[in-house]
C-alpha cells in the first residue's frame, strides 16, 4: 500500500513539473483571438492543417490563449489574388494562399514558385528554403506582411480528356493554368492558356472551354476530375507553392514572447505540412488511376508516363521559356539572387 501511495505521489509530482512549463508558457503570451483566411476549403492543406491548427494546436499549445477563427477562401468566395490585399488592408491578421496568385504585381515572389524547377518534395522544400528571405522581404514591402511558412501542394500534372502520352501531344492543346508561370510552359508546349479558377475546372473540361487542366495530383482527385478528365500525363511542372503570412502591424503589437512562440508553432506546421505533401505526391497518382487508393475509389484515368526524351523536353522548356520569360518580367536585377538561391540548390544559373 505504501508503495502504491509513494508511486501516486510521484506521479502527481511528474504531471506537475511536466505542466509547469507549458503554465509559465501561457503566461507570457497575449491573449488573442486571431481573424484568419485559409486556403482551398476541400483540399488536404486546409482540412488536415490550416484548420485544426488554429481550432485544437494552438489553444492547445498556447492553454487557450491563443485562438483564431479560420475560413477557407473557398467558403468567403474570394478569388486567390484577394486574398493579400484584404491580409494588408487590415480585414485578416493572418493569411493562407498560393504564390502563383499574388505574384502577379511582383514577379520576383514568383521566383521559387516557376514552373519544372524541381521533381521531388524534398528539392523543392530547399528551393522554398533558399528563397525565402527573398519572398519575406517583397512580402513585407508589398503587403505589409510577415511571411510565417511556406508550403507545397502536390506536383502538378496534366489531365486530359483526349489521350496525351508524350510533351509533343499538347500542342494545340487548350490548358488551363492558374499562374503566369505555367502559362508560359503552355507557351512553350505550342499550347494555348487558359485561365481557369479550381472550381471551374469540371464544368471547363465538360463545356470544351479547355482540353486539359493542370492542377496538383491530390487536388485533381479531391476534385473528381475523373469525371471529365479520363487521362493523365505524369510530368511534374510544379508544385503549387502556397505560404502563410501575418498582418505586420498585427504583428508588430505582439509581446516578443508572443512572436517567439508563434514563430515555433508555424515552423512545427510547416514541417508537417511538407510532410504531408510527400505523402499525398505518393498517394495521389496511383489514386487518381487504377490504384491502389487508400482514400477511396480510385479515378481511372489511364495514366501515361513521361519518357526520357520527355524529361529531356522538360528541361528545354525550363530555360527557353520559363526563366527567360520570369527574366523579361523581373528584370535583370532578378538574375543574381535567384542564381546565389534557387539556381545553387538545382545547380542552374540564369543568364542576366
């Protein structure tokens, strides 16, 4: 019996210790209840991160101090470039979204988003890495943001109505893209680009508006593409690049507790969020085919892989029309920081 009563005691003890920090913890932070805009309310990113970040981890983590009220720009019916206007006027403290919709104004955001820069989760991880305090610094000085986090969707390939199994198929092709990076791929595959929101791609593939989408392989099959869409053409152009940012003078009125804390719980995010995109790059292309799908039905789409001449084409595309393109719209100042960033990490160096 003393022996049991010693080993309670010391439980108790250890469950007091074990709570201390994370009560000394909360007791340093502001209270706040933060005003905040995710990203696509039907995908992955948002469902399994951006949302149960701010409802369960940070009251959590924070003792219930820190809380937010999240909605997916899908549900507030803001269109993607919006969203950082309404981040910098005031009306959100902290935004989600997608690089390739607000680089439009300032091209040199767009510079580790560009299309076919990378084939694998974990290059594109470094290449976001590199570039960041690039991206941080236009963020700031265009949105009056702090970038938080940046994130990856799964790669982006083709999906087609009609058969596409080689890079020479797309020509002529109506494709819709979502960025002015991947409209220069289009350009460059000698195939027309067509601007398309990610709720309209069903009914754009169905009314003939376009041939073929290029969207995320996870987004295609949370998207039921296979409905329309009955091929797949397994090139990875891209990977969706997305970030999280905060209001600067939101910011700004944080206690440096508050900062540091907040800095911890985005980088735990982030890290699980990269995480989660290699897991749905597996998943996803195998899900939107014949399978095996872990997360339901598979889509059936008659998938077409790439060949070497193919990887090959990729690679072409990328210098005479992607980075030349960026360059024209950047500006030669562009050149150095992305060559001393991005170009060390895929050892490519743009000519200035």
């Amino acid at each position: 019996m003393r022996k049991l009563k010693k080993l309670a005691v010391a439980g108790l003890v250890a469950t007091l210790v074990a709570g201390t920090g994370s009560v000394s913890i909360a007791a340093e932070l502001d209270t706040m209840n933060f005003k905040v805009v995710g990203s696509w309310g039907g995908l992955n990113p948002h469902k399994n991160f951006e949302a149960p970040f701010w409802r369960e981890d940070l009251p959590k983590a924070s003792g219930g101090k820190i809380t937010g009220q999240i909605s997916a720009v899908t549900e507030v019916g803001l269109k993607g470039f919006e969203v950082m206007r309404l981040l910098k006027s005031g009306v959100f403290d902290v935004a989600f979204g997608a690089i390739g919709y607000v680089a439009g104004d300032n091209p040199i955001i767009e510079g580790a988003a560009l299309s076919s820069l990378s084939q694998d989760v974990d290059t594109t991880w470094n290449i976001t890495k590199a570039y960041r305090p690039i991206i941080a610094a236009q963020f700031e000085k265009s949105f009056n943001a702090k970038l938080l986090m940046m994130y990856g969707y799964s790669s982006n390939m083709f999906f087609c109505k009609a058969p596409v199994k080689s890079i020479a198929d797309l020509k002529g092709k109506k494709i819709r893209t979502y960025s002015t990076t991947l409209g220069d791929l289009a350009e460059g595959v000698g195939a027309s680009s067509v601007t398309v929101a990610f709720a309209e791609m069903v009914p754009a593939l169905e009314k003939g508006v376009v041939d073929c989408v290029i969207t995320g392989v996870m987004p295609a099959y949370n998207a039921k593409l296979s409905q329309v869409a009955k091929h797949v053409f397994g090139l990875r152009v891209g990977w969706g690049m997305s970030f999280g940012a905060i209001n600067l003078q939101t910011w700004n009125r944080l206690s440096p507790a508050t900062q540091k804390f907040l800095e911890e719980q985005f980088a735990d995010l982030e890290a699980r969020m990269w995480a989660g995109t290699k897991e749905d790059d597996k998943n996803a292309v195998t899900c939107n085919s014949s399978g095996p799908c872990s997360l339901g039905e598979p889509g059936g789409m008659e998938l077409a892989l790439p060949s070497k001449e193919d990887s090959v084409a990729r690679d072409k595309l990328l210098h005479d029309f992607v980075l030349k393109n960026w360059i024209k719209r950047c500006g030669k100042e562009c050149a150095g920081p992305w060559n001393d960033t991005v170009g060390k990490v895929i050892n490519i160096r743009i000519d200035g």
